[in-house]
C-alpha cells in the first residue's frame, strides 16, 4: 500500500493506483493479440488468461486488505462497527468456544467477548485475506463476507469466474495444450476488468456509506 488508508481519500487514491497499473498491462497484452488466427494469437491468448487471473486475484486481495486496514484505522469499539467486524476481531475466542465442551470456559469465553463491547476493536488485517491461489467463486464469496460486501450481486457471474477463468488458467498451468478462440478471450477479459472495477465501487461505497458500523 502507497499510504495506510487513514481516510477514504487516501482508499480511493490506493484502489484507483494499484487497479489502473493492472488494467494498463491487462490492455497491452490485448492489444497484442492478433485477430486471426495462428500460433502467435493461441500463445498470447494463454498469456492473456494467465495474467487476467493473476490479476484477478492479486486485486481482490489487495483491495480487500486496503479496506480491514481503513476500517481498522477508523478506531471504533466493537459495539459501534458491523457484526463481520465483530467477528473477525473474536475468531480465536470463537474457534475456542466452538471446541470446548466445558460450560465453565463457554461462560468465560461469553463474558469476555461482551465484557469487552465499549472497547476500542483491533480489527486485524494483514495475513487476513486469503485467496488460497485458487480465487474461485466460493473463495471470493467468503472474502466479501469477511469485509461486509454483499457477493450476491456477483453470483451471475460465477459460472464466467469458475469455469471460463480458472478452469482454463488451471489448465495452462499444468502445461495442456488448451484452444481459446479471440471471442473467449475479448469475452472473459471484459468480465474480469468489470469485475474489478465494480469490486473498487463497492468496497469505496462501503467506506463512504460507514457501511462498516452496525445498523442500529
């Protein structure tokens, strides 16, 4: 991150950097490709899938760990934020309370998680993000769930982000000999560019609407 996101001007400066520094190169290697078919354009095509999705996740991430960090910077109590917030900051004591058995500890757990409510929150966010280098549809669904973005939205999109993007870079991958027309690709690629541009919209509306504090 150029600067820690203090303030949604600041988010807005970062998204806006890191997002046009990778649609620039995303546009270049496009351009490249050759409308008629042949060796050149199956190659570069396979080049063109690989950095999509490259991109893809390296946004994703980027993005939603430049949003922990603003909200994180915004220095509220736990009472005071959303309940995805809530729970990021009390997963330990939660993953705790999910595997004892003793009801004396529940209790503690319990107690310490409301005692705790008029507390200014330490929302951790780095290491937090995880896209398990396999950003598939459920993996970017539980990652809008963590940040309080709503992933229905993007649910039409989740045969193209499965099967039309990873599905293929997983088989480029692994070395296949893989055919994509120009069509596939003008397609997949304008999916994936609107995708991170409506991901950096929502994210930024979310900071600009204190989307993050609970609705009283």
């Amino acid at each position: 991150m150029s600067k820690d996101n203090q303030t949604v001007s600041i988010l807005e400066q970062n998204l806006d950097d890191d997002l046009s520094w990778r649609i620039k190169e995303l546009s270049l290697l496009k351009n490249k490709i050759p409308v008629q078919k042949g060796t050149e354009q199956a190659v570069l095509i396979k080049a063109g899938i690989t950095l999509l999705y490259a991109h893809w996740e390296g946004f994703v991430k980027y993005s939603a760990e430049c949003y922990l960090q603003f909200v994180s910077m915004q220095r509220l109590k736990y009472n005071e934020l959303d309940y995805c917030f809530i729970a990021l900051c009390s997963r330990k004591s939660i993953n705790e309370l999910l595997k004892t058995q003793k009801f004396e500890l529940q209790q503690e757990i319990v107690k310490n998680l409301l005692d705790n409510l008029e507390q200014r929150a330490q929302i951790p966010y780095e290491g937090i993000i995880n896209t398990k280098s396999n950003l598939n549809f459920e993996v970017f669904r539980d990652i809008c769930v963590i940040i309080g973005i709503d992933y229905k939205q993007y649910e039409t999109n989740q045969k193209a982000i499965d099967e039309k993007l990873l599905t293929v870079r997983n088989k480029i991958a692994h070395g296949k000999d893989l055919k994509k027309n120009y069509e596939d690709f003008i397609d997949i690629y304008q999916i994936v560019t609107t995708l991170m541009r409506n991901i950096k919209d929502d994210i930024l509306n979310a900071a600009i609407t204190e989307r993050y504090k609970r609705t009283l």
